[in-house]
C-alpha cells in the first residue's frame, strides 16, 4: 500500500468536508493516476469513489455514475464484498436520482443480500446497512408499493435507533406514519 496514495485520498475526502470540491477533484484525481500506475485496487476503488462522489455532489450524475461503475467493477473483481455492497449502493442511489428506478432496484437488491448475509458489527457496519434500507424503501413507497415500504421503513427506524441518528429516526418515522395512517409501527 502506498501511503502517498493514502495520503491523497485522506486529503480529497478533507477537502469534501471543507467544502472545497475544486480541490477535492484535483487531489482525487492524482490519487486515481497514481492508483493507476503503483496503487492497489483498493486505493484505484476508493479515489474513483471519492471522486464519484464529489460529481455527485456536484450534480454531475453521469459522470458519477461512470466513476461508481468502475469501482464496482473492480470491487467485483477484488472480491470485497462489504466494499462491493456499499459501492453498488451508490450506483442505485445515482440511478435513483435520476429517476431510473427500474436500474436502482437491483442494486439495492444486491447491497442489502450481501449486508443480510455478513454480520452487521459495530455502529459503521449497522450505518452502512441503514443507508441501504432508507433508499430502498424510498424506491418501494414511489413505487406504491406500501406493505413493503412500511417494513423497510421499521427496519430502517431500528437500525437508524441502534446507532443513534436521531434524523435516520425521525424521517423514518415520518414515512411510517404516512403509510400506515399514524398508526403505529
């Protein structure tokens, strides 16, 4: 592992957070060339992740959705599978934004398979399992696909509640209350 990558990456995802994207797409994109010629895999997937995102951020779906397409290839490929569910995930979410619904569903289908089939440790693990549930069940209630909806919206308020995200709580709370006519879940 090179920690000059390692370096990049950290200062991209710094600069994420300060709210810099300019500087955030310059840093991501040496760590990407960089990954390219004496990186690991690992490295490439989280530069090109990084660097998704910040398109994303940015309103740039499209070339997100190329960026997060890649990493999920190599994630295939690198045989991660925590790694691989997460990164399909933000494909689904790029799809779902932009209103294909028909291309996120599987995604969401997959990432949740494979955080079902690995134990959810620690507050990250439990978060990352949350995320996925939240948007899949967003999917199912555009859909109208109600009874659905209402249990990804419990479970999403159960996990949301295990690790203490008072907002994860609350929207899904807001959903199950709309969906099931303020009884209560």
């Amino acid at each position: 592992m090179d920690a000059g990558i390692e370096a990049l990456i950290a200062d991209g995802f710094r600069a994420r957070r300060a709210r810099q994207p300019a500087r955030a797409l310059k840093v991501f994109g040496e760590a990407i060339e960089a990954s390219e010629d004496r990186g690991t895999r690992g490295q490439l997937i989280r530069a090109l992740k990084g660097y998704g995102q910040i398109e994303r951020d940015s309103g740039d779906g499209a070339a997100a959705l190329e960026r997060y397409q890649r990493a999920t290839a190599l994630c295939r490929e690198e045989g991660d599978s925590l790694l691989l569910a997460h990164t399909v995930r933000h494909v689904a979410d790029i799809h779902q934004d932009n209103g294909d619904l028909d291309l996120a569903e599987p995604g969401y289908v997959e990432a949740l398979s494979i955080y079902r089939s690995e134990p959810a440790e620690g507050d990250a693990a439990v978060l990352d399992v949350a995320n996925a549930v939240r948007p899949y069940a967003i999917l199912k209630e555009t859909r109208g696909e109600t009874e659905v909806a209402l249990g990804l919206w419990v479970e999403a308020r159960d996990l949301y509640a295990r690790v203490g995200i008072q907002g994860g709580v609350d929207e899904a709370e807001t959903h199950i209350a709309g969906l099931s006519d303020g009884a209560t879940v």
